[in-house]
C-alpha cells in the first residue's frame, strides 16, 4: 500500500468490504472541497476517515469515478500483470499528467427580468456549460396577481427533460406577527444536474397583458474545480434570541436585491410560531419556521426595507442570508464541499464516506444532496443516506431514493453538525441487500458552509 500527497490531489490505500465481497484496489473519486472563504491557493484538505476510499480534492474531480481495479469499470492498472514496486510510481505518474489546476468552487448566476406585463418565452437563464454540472437555482415572481406562473425547464445528466413550477407563497402573518392578508409573490427553489451542453431556461404563462410582474433568477454553480466565483456574493447569519430581544432586523437593502433566506426553530412547540418577513416591490410577505422544521426561500428585497427574524421564548432560531450581487469572480463567505460519485454500478454500503467535519463549536451548513438512476425496466433503485451528529428530524435527514424510472430525487436544507463530528454519506440498493452490483446511478453531496 503507499500514501501519496502532490498537486493537491490526496490519495490512501483502499479496501473495500461488505457481508458478501472483498474489494481490493484503488479507487478515485470525485470530492473536493474549498475552505470558507478562501481561494484554492490555501486549500486544507481534510482526509476522508473510516471508509478506506483513496479520495481527490480537486484535479480529477471532473473525471466523475476512475476505477483502478479489475472488479467492474475500466481497468487502468493491472493488478496481476505489474509488480507491485512499479505500482505506486506509475499511478503518480498517471495522476500527475492528469492533475490540473483549482480546487472545488462555487459561482454566482443572476438574472433579472423588470416590469413586464406579458407573458416570458422560454428564455435561457445562464450559458451552458461544458459538461455534466450540478446548481441551486432560485426563482422569485414579485406581482400583483398570482395569475402569472414561473417555469424552470432542463435537461438532467441522462438527457430527460425536467421541469419545475412555481408556487404561491402562504399568506402573510402580519407586521410585528399581528394578522394581515399579505402579499402575493410565486416563487421555486430546484437542485439541478444540467446536461452538458444544454441551457436551463425560465418562462411564464398565465393572466396575460393584464398584470404587472418582475421575475428574478438566482443561483450557485457548484463546480468540483476551477475559479471562485463568489465576489458578488454576501451573507448575514444569526440566531434569535439574543438576550430579551426576539424580533430583529438582520438586513438592510439599500437598493432592491434579491436573496436567499435560510433559517430554522427549535425549542418549543407552542401557539406562538417563529416567522420570517421581507418586503418586495409589491408589499409585505412573510414565513412561518414552525419548531422542528426549515425553511430555504427565495425573496426579493425592496431598496430601503428589511428582513426581520421573529421568534419568541423557548424558541430559538437560526438564520442565514445569502446576497446575489452582480456576479463577479474571487473568492468570498462561503466555503465548499462536494463529492460526486458519476456513473457508478456499485452500492459503497456499509462504508461511510466523510464529506465535511465541524470545528469545535460546530457548523451550520446548506446541505444539497441528489441521487438519480439511468432509466430502466428493473426493480432495484439506488437511496442515498446522509448522517451527521446532532441530526436532528428534516427534509435531508430521511434517505433519498432514485428508482428504474430514472426520476432524480433531491434535498436541500440547513443543518447543524456537532463540534468536532462529521457529515457522512453512503448508497445502498432498495430493495434487497443494500450492498453489492447496481444498474448506474449518480448521488452528489455538496456541503455550503455559512
């Protein structure tokens, strides 16, 4: 076995068992990471822990699984056929002549269509990109009438067209949490795997040329290599109650932006129940983040008005503000952990896979996760497990699950993990034994840090 560390690229020997095999060899896969806040100059790569997987922070990541065994997959390295001293060089070599440069990133998209009173043709929303990529993006419609409905339209990885609607945001709870009939915005937040090569595109139907609507697109690209592309990007994060005070404003916008509003509660489960409030170009709107759950929305802020955090005692809730700015390049808030597992024929259950480990005092994070299968007539279907300390009952603790009709399945919420614990994941077969060979399937986990 050796242990080799150059280009930023991190390896470990590798051994792989379940109830029913012994894999032996090594094994490459996608994960990368990029340190909050900082450029891939000062990448720390953390290694991954009880799994035995040899693992990348950056360089091959865009290559998705390079499998250097003869179990399934291309086999790049004999086992048999080369003596084991020529092993270890010629794998550095091969790494070595593949490794590029950057570490894993994360870019800005925005774009804004103003004051129309017609509906919006299918209109591309960022440049395609130049292979298989993974997004978050956000749409939010501020309006006067709810006639007017938003679609996001793309073609995933294995080239099925998809396709997402917006919904009508609840009625507002009132300024200071008194009652009132609020504001109508529609808004959709969606995890996107893009084909390469193809445009996701955003358009409107519904009350034609009889309404006022601005529509705003918002999002991150997450990329396993390459550039930041955080400059434009801002964030404000907090918790409430701070001290006797249990309603805050958290933002100012001194001109209208857009954002994306993450928060939850916990603590007790009363009559009185936290909410958020912004104000848009058309009113006051409003969101209950009842104890025990989360919540991460799209709002579009009025130039001179807040975003306010309500809570009230026994309750505490956490909440984090992410900015869109006019996008530009550089490092900025947020840190970034991904791993991808493309392509893949194999369950890694019972092995975890670390992904991110907290500090001392822990970490809030954005956790996205998705998995989806290749369309076919089977019956076993691929789930993806996430774990972390202090996990606590939401949308991403459950386990996510791609069946034979190739649907992808996804989550996205914030999550607390627990000082000096970790974030884990693993696939697994469903139904019947959860380890062994699978039809192909492609699970991704990115972690944003705030």
């Amino acid at each position: 076995m050796f242990s080799a560390a150059f280009c930023g690229i991190v390896t470990s020997s590798v051994t792989l068992d379940s109830p029913s095999m012994t894999l032996s060899g090594t094994r490459i896969d996608k994960f990368c990471q990029s340190p909050r806040g900082r450029g891939p100059s000062s990448l720390k790569a953390r290694f991954p822990d009880g799994y035995k997987r040899l693992s990348i922070f950056r360089g091959l990541c865009e290559m998705g699984s390079i499998r250097l065994t003869s179990f399934h997959g291309t086999t790049l390295i004999p086992r048999k056929d080369l003596p084991m001293k020529y092993r270890g060089p010629l794998l550095t070599a091969f790494l070595l002549a593949l490794c590029g440069s950057g570490s894993a990133s994360v870019t800005e998209i925005r774009k804004d269509f103003f004051n129309r009173t017609t509906d919006l043709p299918a209109t591309a929303i960022m440049s395609a990109p130049t292979g298989d990529a993974s997004y978050l993006i956000s749409v939010y419609e501020s309006t006067t009438s709810c006639a007017v409905v938003p679609t996001l339209r793309w073609t995933d990885e294995n080239g099925v067209a998809r396709s997402q609607q917006g919904s009508i945001g609840p009625a507002s709870t009132g300024v200071e949490g008194g009652l009132g009939v609020g504001n109508c915005y529609i808004s959709l937040l969606a995890k996107l795997r893009v084909h390469a090569d193809t445009t996701p595109t955003v358009e409107t139907d519904g009350d034609d040329n009889r309404f006022l609507y601005s529509l705003y697109v918002s999002g991150l690209g997450f990329w396993p290599s390459g550039a930041q592309g955080q400059g434009g990007l801002s964030e404000v994060t907090g918790e409430l109650p701070a001290g006797i005070v249990y309603a805050l404003p958290v933002y100012r916008a001194s001109g209208s932006t857009s954002a994306l509003l993450v928060a939850y509660s916990t603590g007790y489960v009363g009559t009185d129940v936290p909410y958020l409030s912004w104000t848009d170009e058309n009113g006051y709107n409003s969101l209950a983040v009842p104890v025990g759950t989360s919540a991460v929305v799209p709002v579009r802020i009025a130039g001179g008005t807040k975003v306010w955090i309500h809570t009230y005692p026994g309750d505490t809730t956490w909440y984090a503000l992410i900015v869109f700015g006019a996008p530009a390049s550089g490092s900025g808030p947020f840190g970034d952990y991904e791993s991808n597992l493309l392509d893949w024929t194999s369950a890694t259950y019972p092995n975890w896979q670390t992904l991110f480990t907290a500090g001392s005092a822990g970490a809030n994070v954005l956790l996205l996760s998705d998995v989806t299968q290749q369309a076919n007539n089977g019956t076993v279907g691929e789930g993806l497990q996430v774990y972390w300390a202090k996990q606590a009952t939401g949308p991403c603790a459950a386990a996510l699950v791609a069946g034979p009709s190739g649907i992808p399945a996804s989550c996205v919420s914030p999550v607390f993990v627990g000082g000096n614990s970790s974030l884990q994941f693993r696939t697994y077969n469903t139904p019947g034994f959860e380890w062994g060979p699978s039809p192909p399937y492609s699970a991704e986990v990115d972690v944003l840090e705030f």
